[in-house]
C-alpha cells in the first residue's frame, strides 16, 4: 500500500494530471495512506463545507487528514513530520 500511495502522488503522475486534466472514467477510488491523505482517482465531485464544488485540475487529488496542510483540502505534505499518533516520524518503529 505504501508504494501505491508514494507512486500515485509522484510528480510525474500529478504533472501528467496538470497536462491532461481528469481522465474520463466512471471508476472512482479512493485509497488510505497510512498516516497519509486519502487518494482521490477518478471523477469524484469534491465540495466544501458549504457545498461549493473545489476546484480540481487533477485526475489524482490527495486529500489531507492530518488538518496541517496549508492548501486545504489538498495535502501539502505537512503530515510527513509527523504520525497520525503525534509521534515524530523517526521515532515510529515498523
């Protein structure tokens, strides 16, 4: 799962999403990364609180749950220095 999540949010996967914008399918899923955001594939209507589309220039969006990403609510990768659990990444032992 792990190298999913770091392939599916490589740039040249986003690049080619900038380029190209969303891809035509019917498929959506939606992928955990573990203390990640949420992957986002496919053509899911993402809205704000108030029902407000987002915009979306990719086909693959990473949504952010750790609530420190400065681009909300796409992850910026704030999460990295730190777990889910709040401990420092260096000291999570597999």
């Amino acid at each position: 799962m792990d190298e999913f999540c770091a392939e599916a949010t490589g740039r040249d996967d986003l690049d080619r999403d900038l380029a190209h914008g969303p891809r035509d399918t019917d498929e959506v899923t939606v992928v955990v990364c573990p203390d990640g955001p949420l992957l986002v594939r496919g053509p899911a209507r993402i809205v704000d609180t108030e029902g407000r589309p987002v915009e979306r220039r990719r086909a693959t969006v990473a949504l952010c749950r750790c609530g420190k990403t400065g681009i909300a609510p796409y992850c910026d990768g704030a999460h990295k220095a730190r777990s889910r659990s709040g401990v420092p990444r260096q000291d999570v032992r597999p």
